[in-house]
C-alpha cells in the first residue's frame, strides 16, 4: 500500500516520525486504499496535541475544538487540505450530534473505538506498511458488510448521522448492512429529526449521486429513515394512479423512485428532482365525472411542496430553483405541430441551461410508469427533442439578445429612459421572436422610426 501514498503525505508522516510522535492514517483513506479506490481526502491522527502540531507545522490552521489541525498541501497540482487529528476520547453525547465534551487520547485504540463503523475504523502505518486493525474491519471489507464499532445502538445514540452513512456507504460500496447494525437503524431512526437539514442533505446526494441511488432509496425506506427526510414521499405509498387505457401500473411512490431508477442523468440535483417530481398528486387526488382517479394540477402543488422540502434541507438558492422548475414544467406537453417561437418559450420557461435535464426527467418518467424501455422516448418526445436542439442555437431568448438596445431606442426616439423604453423592446422581441431573420439592426432600427410615426 506504500506506493499508494503520495509524497506530500509521506513528508507529512515522517516530521512527526521525526519529532518523537506517533502518527497514523486512517479512516475513509485506508478503506479506500484497501478497495483500491482512489483516496478523495487524506485523514491522519496522531498522539501530537493540537499545540504540538501547529509548532511541527506553523502553516496549519486550527478552528475548532475537536483537536483537527488542517495542513494545507498540494497534491497532483490540487490544492489539498490534510486534517490531523488528535487521539480523542470522548465524554457522553447529550443530543445525538455533539459530544458534551473531547479529552485527547493516549492510545490509537482510545481513538478508533469511538468511530462509526469498523470499515472506517483501520489505521495505517506508512513506515512498516502495516494496516492496524482492532475491529476486524478488514474482514468485514472482505465480506462486505457495513459493522458497527462496538455497540451499534451507542454509536447511533452519539451521532444519529451514522444512521444516513449507514445506507450511503452501504450504496457506494455495494455492501450489506450487518444484521445486528440493521436492526440498531430501524430501532434508532426516530433520532434522525435531531440531525441538521444540510447534513442530511448532503448524505442523501450522496446516495443519490451513487451508481445505486433507487437502491438506496429502498434501503433508507425500509431503515424507516426515509419518513423522517422526504415523508412528502412516502404519502404516495399505495395511492393508485391506475385509469383504463392509461400506462401507469405503480402507486405513487413506487412510481417516483423507478422514476429515479431510470433516469438518465448522473446530477444528483437532477435525480432528486425526479424522485419527487410527482409527490403533489397526493394532495391533489380526486375523481372525474366517471369515478376515475385524477390529479388536476398536481405538477403546480408539487412545485410548492418542493420549494418547501428545499428549504427545509438548506439547498442553495440556485439548486432549489432549478428542482422547483423542472418539477412545475415537467408535465410539457408533445405536439409534433409546435412553433419554433412555442418552442423557445418553452426553453425560456424551464432555462436553457434546464432543457437536457428535463428531457431526463421526463424520460425517468415514462420508464417509471412501467413503459417499456424501447419506448423510454417515443417519437414525439425525440421529434420534440431534435426542434429543441434547433431552436438551442444562437438565438434571441431575452431582450438582451436584440441587435439594438435600450440606448438605440433613446437616441432613435429621442426618449428618456424609463418603463417605456422597456416597453419598445418588448414589442421588438416578440417581433423577431416569430421570425428569428428580423433580428437584424438595420430592421430593428427602422422598426423604431416606425413605432414614432
């Protein structure tokens, strides 16, 4: 595993090596290196106090008060920040996030006891290139399990973020989740609403970022975890959408994560927004005329429960927008007789920067409701598809896209700027959005003599 080490980090290892200190890897790196998978971040603990670190490395940084001094390096031409960790015992946890308070360690068994799971829990010596292990996760790597270390409902109880980890690197690594571990989520899932909405964010786009985000869906579900983030999601649990001659054959949520199953993109944000693309049909589910099942309007309530959801789990601004719009438009409809000006308006609805990931939602869609996989995109969708790439060309999707602006307009009409400036060319983009060839400024300007006569 030596060659696996970059230099940066040997360099790191041997000035505590150097200065009498006992230093380590460990955590997520040695697990990764042990699967080999490429290492995202380098964690290393030491006997050194955070006072000790700083004098080894006076360029570290030390803002907490969980004894992880952060040694900024480079790595591969990448700026890198490598945290040093103190060994730490830790009191007791009194609300499920924080401990009440951090003693530092005199043994790296003191330090490894108190993490998550026994995959997580390996240390590695880099000058002997031994892996130390005292919780057999190695064996565990080996059968693929997700273990706890030591008493699995403790280690929830201390933090009840473990519960989300549990199933996220269940779903990166494709493990199984140990039974007894399994049964300590189930048991201890109700302690998740202690957990911060951005932290359960991030773990939940984690999974869904995973090559096997509708398996983790499943797993967080059946954890009974699922309630406590998207329980929007859940209401569409045995809510039938079933219409003689219509093609869904699943309930609502099962229709929304095979949705998520097959969606074609990788953007988590995208995947997320397809997996509650339909969660308004719950609260708008009623009948027609004939007794059957209908959901009027259910793409407008989703939008709102969306926003809500977002802002709940503190998603910025810019991703709870783009989830919020693809859910609101994502009942487009498909008319081989469309414009090129209906067309545009469409993009300008959902954002140019939208279009490919609606076309994948709505995709996820139709495979989600039992379509046939040869059928993901019928030909009006790919007719519609091809108008849209067209029309995705240079072109006019705002007035600022106009060959003239609001300074030709003052000088041709010998006005004052004002809402009637904005008025004019308005009227100017509607024109030229009908026919793109009259986006010229020889027209436009002669347009405006025009529109003073």
């Amino acid at each position: 595993m030596q060659q696996l080490v970059p230099e940066q980090i040997r360099e790191i290892y041997q000035k505590f090596k150097n200065e009498g200190f006992e230093i380590y890897l460990v955590g997520g790196c040695v697990r990764d290196m042990s699967l080999k998978k490429v290492v995202k971040d380098w964690d290393l603990t030491t006997n050194a106090t955070p006072e000790q670190i700083l004098k080894v490395f006076p360029n570290g940084f030390y803002d907490n008060t969980f004894g992880t001094v952060g040694i900024p390096v480079k790595i591969q031409e990448q700026d890198k920040v490598v945290e040093v960790t103190t060994y730490r015992t830790e009191r007791e946890y009194t609300d499920s996030r924080h401990p009440s308070g951090v003693e530092w360690g005199k043994t790296l068994n003191e330090d490894v006891e108190r993490r998550d799971f026994t995959i997580n829990a390996m240390a590695y010596d880099i000058e002997e290139n031994k892996i130390i292990d005292y919780f057999d996760g190695q064996k565990d790597l080996e059968n693929k399990f997700i273990r706890a270390v030591g008493n699995a409902s403790k280690r929830f109880k201390e933090d009840a973020l473990r519960l989300l980890r549990a199933i996220r690197f269940a779903t990166q690594l494709e493990f199984a989740i140990e039974e007894t571990t399994w049964k300590s989520i189930q048991e201890d899932a109700m302690l998740l609403p202690l957990i911060s909405g951005e932290r359960i964010r991030d773990e939940f786009l984690k999974i869904l970022a995973s090559d096997f985000p509708y398996e983790g869906v499943m797993m967080l579900k059946n954890a009974n975890l699922l309630q406590y983030i998207l329980p929007e999601l859940m209401e569409g649990i045995k809510l039938s959408q079933a219409r003689p001659g219509r093609h869904h054959v699943y309930d609502v949520f099962t229709h929304n994560v095979l949705a998520l199953k097959f969606c074609p993109s990788k953007d988590p944000i995208v995947r997320f927004a397809t997996l509650i693309h339909d969660i308004g049909k719950s609260r708008v589910v009623g009948k027609d005329e004939n007794g059957l099942v209908i959901f009027y309007n259910h793409e407008i309530a989703g939008a709102r429960l969306a926003y809500e959801i977002c802002n709940r789990l503190h998603f910025s601004k810019k991703d709870r927008n783009k989830i919020v719009n693809l859910i609101r438009w994502h009942m487009f409809s498909v008319d081989e007789h469309i414009t090129d000006s209906a067309v545009r308006r469409f993009i300008r609805r959902i954002g140019v920067e939208n279009v490919r990931d609606m076309m994948d939602l709505r995709i996820g869609d139709r495979l989600g409701s039992g379509i046939a996989e040869e059928k993901a995109e019928s030909w009006r969708l790919k007719k519609f598809k091809e108008r849209i790439e067209e029309q995705l060309k240079p072109a006019p999707f705002s007035i600022n896209d106009l060959a003239v602006d609001g300074t030709d307009v003052m000088k041709e009409l010998n006005m004052k700027p004002g809402k009637e400036v904005g008025v004019i060319l308005q009227k100017l983009f509607e024109e030229v959005d009908e026919d793109l060839s009259k986006n010229r400024r020889d027209y436009l300007l002669k347009r405006l003599s025009e529109i003073r006569q």
